[in-house]
C-alpha cells in the first residue's frame, strides 16, 4: 500500500470557494474516487492556502490514471483549474512529498 501526500498552493481570493467545494464534493466524485483506488483519502487547508492531500492506494499512477479517465474527474478539473496557484491541471501541478517515516 501506497500512502502519498501531495502539497499544493491555493490562491488567496479562491480559499473560501475551496473550502465550500470540498464540504459538498459530489456522491459521484466521491464514488468515482474510491472505484479508481483512493483510499483513506484527506485534504487540509490551512489558512495561508497550504493545501496539504493524504491517500493511500495500492498505486499512485494506476488511482490518478484511473480518475482521469473519469467523466466526473473532466469536470471536477475542468471546475478547480482557477484554484491553485500552480498552472496547469490540480493533479498534475501537486507536489509528492516523500514519507520518511510511519508508524503503525
């Protein structure tokens, strides 16, 4: 198993619409989610747009190819583009941190 965190930069005056998009992400996103393989999935935001993301899957690339192949995801994308201060697509401009240590 896989457990990942992924760092990214939301834009100040996009914080608040964040936060509200995240409190009523969709059944279908979130169902979408879990069939691709994220699991114990996590975001943080702290209040100086830090986005801090937690997942664990049995592969990374396999859960991200697998969302992206999703019509749900298109949108979900399509809808955040704006948010981050990162260009490009959200999932493709987060950065992986490295896990140095775990306990059980």
């Amino acid at each position: 198993m896989e457990r990942v965190c992924f760092l990214a930069r939301v834009r100040p005056d996009r914080q608040n619409k964040n936060r509200e998009r995240h409190e009523n992400v969709s059944p279908e996103n979130c169902d979408a989610l879990s069939v691709a393989g994220w699991g114990n999935y996590s975001i943080f935001l702290a209040d100086d747009g830090l986005l801090v993301g937690y997942l664990e899957t049995a592969d990374y690339k396999a859960a991200l190819d697998a969302m992206a192949a999703t019509d749900v995801n298109t949108r979900w994308q399509a809808e955040m583009a704006g948010f981050f201060v990162a260009e490009g697509p959200p999932d493709q401009s987060f950065l992986r941190i490295n896990e140095i240590f775990h306990l059980d």
